[in-house]
C-alpha cells in the first residue's frame, strides 16, 4: 500500500484485494480506497469501519469521521467491481448495543446486516466474528473482563455450539478475518 494506514476495511473481489477507509498515522480517518491501483474515494472517511463482501460487491459498513471521533455512522458504502464507483447506502447497520461494527458484522438472510454481538449474551463483549459460506467461528465474552468464549454456528439459523478451547486461548480478540483461497 503506498500509504500507512490501520483500522481499515479489507475484502476480495475477483481476485483484487481491496482496502478502504480506517485512519493514517495521526489517526485521521480516511476515505480512500486501493486495489493494487488507487480506486474512486468514498463519499465520506471511514475510520473503524468493517468490509464485508456480499455477492460481487465489497461493503464498508458503519465507521465515523476523524472529526467525529466515535459516532458510528449508520450508513455504508458499497464498491460496485463493475463500474469502479462506490454507492452509499443508508441505514445498514444499525446496532442496539454497540456502534463499532470491527469484526462484528454478519450477513443474515436476503443479505441483511446484523451484528454478532446482539445474538448471544455470553458473547456481548468483545465480539469477533469470521463468516464463512455456510458456517461461522464468533468469540467474545459474557461480561467486561470476563474470558473469551468461541462459538461456531452453522447456517444463518443455527445454534451457537460452543467450542473447548483451552484457557491459555481464551485472550482477548481484537479483530479476525478470513480468506478464501
């Protein structure tokens, strides 16, 4: 990348690997977007933001302005491969609990939006998911604090099944991804 960024949102899209948003090293968020090329910028700087892929569409779901520091926004903007150009969307995520959408985001049915962290009181806290095609590891705890539990759910139905991990592993989780090669 020709630029130092972090917090950002990252996905792949037949075969390109795109970055987007987060902020830069004096933690100005940023509306910039690469694809092993420089793409169109975002309508608007996304700092902790999420990317999920949808379809053939890569998602930057939520995040907030550098002025704005913490307000969540609850749009998003979506990178259509076909024309280069990014189209917002509003009202995609909109969380009860928690504003930050950083490895929390899920794709339910019909490809709606939902948070990990609203749909199991053990895992509230912390929350990190990584979606698969038809299952998903989440962990997260019960209570501030409290020891990481993990989870894998099969299906966009499924139960929570929690998994034996040993205590040495039960740390805190900043955030998690996948990549499908």
């Amino acid at each position: 990348m020709p630029d130092t960024r972090s917090f950002f949102a990252a996905g792949e899209l037949n075969g390109r690997v795109i970055i987007a948003g987060g902020h830069d090293e004096n933690k100005n968020a940023l509306s910039s977007a690469w694809a092993y090329d420089l793409t169109n910028n975002m309508s608007q700087e996304r700092d902790e933001c999420e990317g999920v892929v949808i379809g053939s569409m890569l998602y930057v779901v939520s995040g907030y302005k550098t002025e704005s520091q913490g307000v969540f926004e609850r749009s998003a903007e979506s990178y259509q491969l076909g024309t280069g150009e990014w189209k917002r969307v509003e009202g995609v995520w909109e969380p009860s609990q928690s504003g930050c959408p950083k490895s929390c985001v899920g794709v339910g049915k019909e490809g709606k939006l939902f948070s990990w962290a609203e749909c199991e009181p053990a895992i509230g806290v912390g929350t990190c998911g990584i979606q698969m095609d038809e299952w998903a590891l989440v962990c997260g705890s019960g209570y501030q604090g409290g020891p990481q539990e993990f989870y894998s759910i099969e299906g966009q139905n499924g139960k929570f099944e929690k998994l034996n991990v040993p205590d040495e592993y039960k740390l805190f989780v900043q955030s998690g991804c996948s990549v499908e090669i």
